[in-house]
C-alpha cells in the first residue's frame, strides 16, 4: 500500500532532503511551497529520479492555504498518512538580545502554524482507523 506524506516546507533545507528521502523510500510525496520560484530544483530531481511527487502550493501562515493543500491532497489520494512541518526553526539567545516582533514571529512559526497544519490533518482524517 502506497503511503502518502504531505511536507509543509520543501523549498530548502530540512523539507527539501525529507521530500526526496521519502519518495525515494516509495512514498507519495506531495511537497509544499511558497512559490514555484524556490521548487525548480526540487522537481527537477524528482522528474530525473522519477518519484511521486507533486509541488503544491502551501504557506502554513494561511489558513485558506493550509485547507486547500489538505483538501487537495484528500481529493487526489483520499488520505493522509504523514504530516511533516518544515517551517518550524527556534530563536536561541537571552531574550534582551531579540526584539520582541522576533519572538513572536518565530512563535507563530513553531506553535501556531504547525498546529494549524496538523488541526486541518486531524479534522480532515479524524473518521478514518488508524493504520488504515
């Protein structure tokens, strides 16, 4: 049975290198971006490997985008099974040395977007069984 993995930031980094080591362990990848702009090089790899992966469209600070991209993916698949956050990142250091928009910026990031991306996950998958 195929395994279906929606990555909430795949443009760079952490996301990138989990979206192409998924689909190359077999799993349906529907890679999330910002712009199409950031992906090129993403796409290009993944046509070259020839993995099941899709580009789509994805800003986890959207609750119209994060509802679109669930819905999408549900409509094209009919599940869910792995949600993957890329967009987190943690602002070390005393807080006097960051400005107070840094923090809450990099809050919102952490807790708030990634729980808008699993509350859409849940609600969307909350009748299916588990493991199924």
């Amino acid at each position: 049975m195929r395994k279906v993995a929606l990555l909430s930031d795949t443009s760079t980094s952490v996301g990138y290198e989990t979206a192409l080591a998924l689909a190359r362990r077999g799993y349906v990848i529907y890679a999330g971006i910002k712009s199409h702009a950031q992906a090129r090089k993403l796409s290009h790899i993944a046509d070259i490997e020839k993995l099941s992966l899709q580009l789509i469209k994805l800003d986890v600070n959207s609750s119209s985008s994060v509802t679109s991209a669930v819905k999408k993916v549900l409509k094209n698949e009919g599940l869910i099974d792995l949600l993957v956050n890329g967009t987190s990142y943690i602002l070390l250091g005393c807080l006097r040395i960051f400005p107070l928009e840094k923090w809450q910026h990099n809050l919102k990031q952490t807790f708030m977007a990634s729980s808008e991306c699993y509350g859409q996950c849940y609600r969307s998958c909350g009748n299916k069984e588990a493991g199924s």
